[in-house]
C-alpha cells in the first residue's frame, strides 16, 4: 500500500510538507506542489484505509452540495436529508455551487480534507469522471442525488425523468397540443438527457425535427429568460411547453411578461415538487416530484454505507404524476389579436450587434408600455459612419436615432448632424445618476452632452480557467519557461502563454491553440495594435498632436503583435471577432482578449462546451481599449419628443436588466448594483475598476480644429500593419504612417500657420 512517506520520498520533500501541501494548512512552495502532485498521480495515492476509519469514528459530520440556494426543488430535498441525518445524531454541513464546478470542486476537497463521515451531493458537472473518481478512491461514502455521473460503480437516488418527459409528451399530444417545445439544461447532466432522450424519441415517433424544439439553458431562470425571450420574439404563440425546472418556468413567464404575452391558450408544465397547492408556478401546470422522499431515500442510503461495506445501489423514484395523472385542458387555437388604436413609429438606424438584436426583442415592451413602435435597421460597423452621413445630408432624413461609435461624436457634433441634449440629460438628477459615469463622459464634447450611452465597457481578457489551474500543465509550463503559469502580465508573457497552448509548439498542449486575433477589418484589427503600443510604453502621436509611431517601443509592439501570428487559430488578417468569439466558446483556444460586451455571449455558448472553466482578468498591462456606442438624436428629426422618451426607457431599472441578461452590457448603475446579477455575471465586478485604466481610441486632432473621420485615421493605420505581415519591414511601415497620418491632417488644416 503506498503511503505518504512514498510520497515524499518521490516528490523529493519531507513528510511534513506532503501533509502541508495536502491539508493546505501551510504555504508549500509552487515547485515543491508541483512534485508532490506528480508524485501522488504517478503512485496513485490515497489516505491510509486503516486510518481514515478510525478517524471516521469520531466524525459525525457529513457534507451536503447543493447547486443553488434558490431552487426550491433542491430545498426540499435537502429538507428530506436532513431530517434523517438529524435524526441520527448526524451534523449537517451545507455548501453551494452556485452552478460553478471550480466552486465544487473546493467545497468537495473541503468536505474530504475535514474527514466527514460522508457526502450528499447534487453536481453541476456530472460528467466529469476523471475528478469523481479521484473523490470516491477516499473511500469516504458518496451519494449522487438526481444527477449521476458517468462512473459506473456509485450511490445514486434520483427520479425517473424519462418516463415523466415520455407520460407529458403523450399527453399533450392526445389533448391536441402539435407544437410542443423543452426548455432545459445541458444534456451533460443526467436528469436533463434523460429528459431530452426521450423528448427526441417522442419527436421521431410523432415525425417532427427535435432540434428545433429544444431550448438548452444553464437552468437558471435568468438564462431561461434570455433564450425564452428570444425564442417568444419569434414565435409569440406557442401551444405547449415542458421546463424540467421551476427556475426554467419562471424564467419563461417573465419573458412572457415583458413581451407581452399572455399565453391565453399555451400551456407551460414545469418538472415541479409536491405540494399541496394545485398550481406551483403562475399560469403553469407543475409535475409531483416527491424532493422531500428523495432526499431522505439518499440519505439513508448514506448512513446504510457509512456504518458497513456494502455493494453500491441505485434507486429511482416515479414522479407522482405518473400515478395520479396530470389535467391537461384540450388544446383551443386562439383568434390573432387586434391592433389597438395608432401606433407611432421611432427609425433607429443602428450598428448589426447583440446588444441591438436585444434591444430589438424588448421593442415590443416599449410599444406595449407606450404605444410607439420602433423602426430599427442595422448596418454593419464599418458601413454604418457612412450611412449616418448619406442620411442626415439628404432633403429629407428617414431616422430619428443614429447608433455610433464614440470617436466619432466630435465629427458628428461638428457637421450638425446632432441635437444637443444637455438639458434632456442634466434636468432630471434621477435619470442623470442612473448613467455610469464613465459612460456619460463619452457623450461630451466641448462640455455639452450631445448623446446617450449605449453601449460601454472595455477589453478583458478570457481564459480557460481548468487549463491554468491544472498542476500538470503548470509543471509542464514552469520546466519551459521557469516561472508560474497564469494569466499573463505583459503582452511578452501573452505571446509566451500562447505559444505554450499551440499544439504545433507545444505537442502535449490540451488544446489546439493558445488564442486568436481579430483582423479583417480595421475597426477590429486597430483596438489590438492599440493595447500593444501602450502595454509596451509606446504612443502614436506627440504632446503637439504630431504623428509619432516610429519609434523604438512603438517597433516592439507591432513585432510582438507579429510574432503572435503562428499562435493563433486562423490567419489574423482573415479573423473577425465573431471568429474569434467562436473559437475560444467551443475549446479551441486557451485565451482571448475582447470586449465585455461580448461576455455574456461567451459564457452563453459554453454553456454547453465548457460552462464554469471560465476565468477572466484585466488585460496584459492593463492597457485595454474602452468601447463605447452612443446613441444620438437627429437634429432634424421631427419626433424628438417620442426620441427622448425613448432614451428615458432605456434607463429604466428594469429594462437594464434585462438588457444584461439578454447580453451582459448595460452602460446603466443598476445591474451594478444587483448582486443576484453580479454573481451569475462575475465579469461585471472588474468592469468598474476596469474602467480606470482603459483608453479611448483618439485622434490626434487639436482644439477647435476640424476633427479627421476616425476610419481614415485608422485605415492608413491598418493598411500598413498589413504589409507587416507582408514581410515589409515594421521600420519602413511605421515611418509610412507617420508621413500618410502627417499628410491627411494637413488638409483637414491642421497646420496652418501659427499652429
């Protein structure tokens, strides 16, 4: 049997710092941590049987993981666990997930380095087989609750969630129901593929494409929310819908209720617990799951185990619908509704993006709460500077509304094209102080607000959180480079990490490359030139506005950004953010430096890939680039009225929250201030500070000069970074910008005599 002096004696260190390095009781060196866990995986090491069981005499506690505080299936489960355990003279130690397998995994370590008795556990990473069984090979008693891993050999009490999907299916389609949807989680957990196995069964039966029909979710209601939102948008009369939560069910309603919908003729079934109340949730129809003797069926199974070897069990329980029936009302196809009285019509003419899409979806809660339709149409970001100008130079305007990137507010202000809104915004304190600050300032020019923010935030960086905390990829690192792995400092360190994570470098490395880069256009491209100069101490134009980029650390940055090329998944010049977004949401790269704007979007598409592996800090340096849109009123708009009323809607408390949960971005206080939001989005709570140290992209224009359109300054920019990658020397290219940047302010009469 191996024991911890094996261990030691492997790892090269003392018994002492094994059982430090174990316990976390004290520092224990990150070299020496990386011996001792290479020693304990070589010899498969696990705490002395004999030992553990004496000890276990003496414990009288057991371990309980919950995902969440706020799912009252789980409460009364727990509720049933406890009243056995408690029975038994049994202490009861509770800890939550929070839906995170980083946070389970410590409180997991927790519950076996303090020795309990046992553990009780519903996971949020079920599939994760490699971690469990390192957990059960302590010997320490372990019953799965509702979600079964994939390891043959374990304790599981849990329901029969295919049969229910497969009794509500059937069901509803004998009542007469045809469109029949499921929202769920990730089918990585077991309760949710049973339930989506035999949802895809009844669809083959019934000749329908299932997929078309399947809403993933993170089983939160406010993701629920998000994906219902978008999916009623669209299809604003659905017949029937199964949630296999209460948390799902809620979320659908509320989506429901801020579009409008009163779901007269629909029918939503949530997978409910017992109770004695008819209806679980409003307006919906709930399932009878007996939590309460779920919980204490695990845990009696529990103390079976705890007090003698025996062989491991399963027990499923039926859902008491199955034996009582469930009344399902026939299915009655409703009249289309009537249109009530006029309808005034706002034209927005915005950027082709998330956030827009989601101000999109909320437009009908604006027409509901205030009879005004919006009109929007998009354009994509590099067209839209121009089809601002063509519009608001024609006879006869067709928008109200102009979305636009912030370098580009002074160009606006100055060719007249926008209405002065100071007073609009200073008037009402109330309205004043639900902007961030921060944001505010990006309306500014010459001390007047000739905007509203819209969009605001700045570069962080993303990275594989599983990746940088594995101890055998940390080792592997530290014998290549000789320092720490993690997220990197500098833009050296970045191209040291990437470089490390790209397989053709790197044979061993978990995934194919170390990150990507958005280059296809200059709007995108830019914004990493940009942090590169200045993470390296460089800058582009003198304290006299002169263009200065060829310089010494203006050369070292556009050749680190060079030297970054083989580390990322496709050609930069060929990669849009979308690329990119893609390519780290689906595990192909370990890191990406983008927007915040997009972070919601990154965790929503990992939900089903990589769902808690997430980590993010500050970029290299610090030297992010802020982002701003901004929304400003036409100045020959003849609705300014309904305009104004409009960007009043915008700051509302409630719309802002939606707005960060259909896409993670609101440039309003109050989603900053909600920690139910902060804790399902954890990358807002580094947006603020963030805030301090990013930059905007400005031109080096002087005061009360006519300022130079922004793509003109950065199309000289990226037309000669191209030829970088051509091979033309960064020298040469650099001096280049600097004449062709030194030409284009000259005729925008830049130096005329005397300046």
């Amino acid at each position: 049997m191996v024991t911890i002096k094996d261990v030691a004696k492997q790892a090269g260190v003392s018994i002492a710092t094994v059982s430090c390095a174990l316990s976390g009781k004290k520092n224990v060196s990150h070299k020496a941590r990386i011996r001792i866990m290479e020693a304990i995986e070589k010899l498969n090491y696990v705490p002395n049987e004999s030992a553990r069981k004496l000890r276990m005499h003496t414990s009288r506690d057991i371990g309980v993981l919950l995902t969440s505080i706020d799912d009252t299936y789980h409460s009364e489960i727990f509720k049933g666990i406890t009243s056995v355990i408690q029975g038994n003279n049994f202490s009861v130690n509770i800890g939550f997930s929070n839906n995170q397998p980083k946070v389970e995994i410590e409180i997991l370590n927790d519950f076996v380095s303090r020795n309990f008795a046992g553990i009780i556990l519903i996971s949020c990473m079920s599939n994760d087989t490699q971690y469990f069984e390192k957990l059960l090979s302590h010997r320490i008693p372990v019953v799965f609750i509702e979600r079964r891993p994939l390891n043959p050999d374990i304790n599981f009490v849990g329901i029969t969630n295919k049969k229910t999907m497969s009794y509500l299916t059937e069901q509803l389609y004998s009542q007469g129901y045809r469109d029949i949807s499921l929202y769920c989680g990730s089918p990585g957990m077991s309760s949710e593929s049973d339930c989506v196995g035999a949802f895809r069964e009844f669809c083959q039966k019934k000749k329908v494409r299932a997929e078309d029909h399947i809403n993933y979710t993170n089983m939160s209601k406010e993701d629920a929310f998000r994906v219902a939102l978008v999916k009623l948008y669209d299809n604003p009369k659905p017949e029937a819908i199964i949630a296999t939560s209460g948390n799902i069910a809620q979320g659908i309603q509320e989506s429901a209720k801020v579009l409008g919908l009163s779901l007269e003729g629909s029918i939503i079934i949530a997978f409910s617990e017992e109770t004695w109340m008819d209806t679980q949730y409003r307006s919906a129809l709930g399932t009878s799951r007996p939590a309460f003797k779920l919980g204490a069926a695990g845990a009696s199974l529990l103390l079976r185990h705890i007090n003698e070897e025996l062989p491991h069990e399963s027990i499923l329980l039926d859902d008491n619908c199955i034996k009582t029936g469930l009344s399902i009302p026939p299915f009655q196809p409703q009249e289309e509704p009537v249109e009530k009285g006029d309808i005034q019509e706002l034209s927005l003419l915005m950027e082709d993006s998330p956030f827009t899409q989601a101000v999109k979806i909320l437009s009908r809660k604006f027409r509901n709460d205030y009879g005004i339709a919006l009109n929007i149409e998009t354009e994509s970001q590099s067209r839209l500077p121009e089809r601002i100008i063509e519009d608001a130079l024609s006879k006869d305007p067709r928008f109200d509304v102009y979305m636009f990137d912030m370098p580009w507010l002074n160009f606006l202000v100055q060719n007249n094209f926008l209405e002065d809104l100071t007073d609009f915004i200073t008037e009402d304190r109330n309205f004043f102080n639900s902007i961030l600050r921060e944001n505010l300032k990006d309306s500014l020019y010459q001390n007047r607000y000739y905007s509203v923010p819209f969009i605001g935030g700045a570069q962080i960086l993303f990275y594989r959180n599983d990746l940088f905390e594995d101890p055998l990829i940390g080792k592997d690192f530290y014998t290549k480079h000789g320092y720490k792995l993690q997220p990197p400092r500098t833009w050296a360190e970045f191209n040291a990490v990437a470089s490390f994570f790209t397989r053709e470098h790197n044979p061993n490395s978990p995934v194919e490359y170390g990150t990507s880069c958005p280059g296809i256009i200059a709007e995108e491209f830019c914004p990493e030139i940009y942090n590169r100069i200045w993470g390296f101490n460089g800058t582009m134009f003198s304290n006299k506005t002169l263009p200065c980029f060829n310089t010494e650390n203006n050369r070292r940055a556009f050749k680190n950004l060079i030297e970054l090329q083989p580390c990322t998944s496709r050609p930069i010049l060929e990669t849009s953010i979308n690329n990119t977004l893609e390519d780290f949401s689906t595990g192909k790269t370990a890191m990406l430096v983008t927007y915040t704007s997009y972070a919601s979007q990154i965790m929503n598409a990992i939900n089903q890939q990589i769902y808690g592996k997430l980590g993010f800090t500050f970029v290299p340096r610090r030297t992010s680039i802020a982002v701003g849109w901004n929304l400003g009123l036409n100045i020959f708009s003849k609705k300014k009225d309904i305009a104004l009323q409009f960007f009043k809607w915008l700051y509302r408390k409630d719309l802002n929250y939606y707005l960060t949960i259909l896409d993670g971005q609101s440039t309003s206080v109050y989603p900053y201030e909600n920690n139910e939001l902060l804790k399902l989005y954890p990358w807002m709570q580094i947006t603020l500070d963030n805030f301090k140290y990013a930059r905007k992209r400005v031109a080096g224009s002087k005061k009360n000069f006519l300022t130079i359109p922004w793509n003109k300054i950065e199309d000289i920019i990226y037309f000669n970074t191209k030829r970088m990658f051509d091979r033309v020397p960064v020298e040469q290219c650099l001096s280049d910008i600097d004449y062709s940047l030194t030409q284009l302010m000259a005729v925008y009469g830049h130096f005329r005599r005397g300046n």
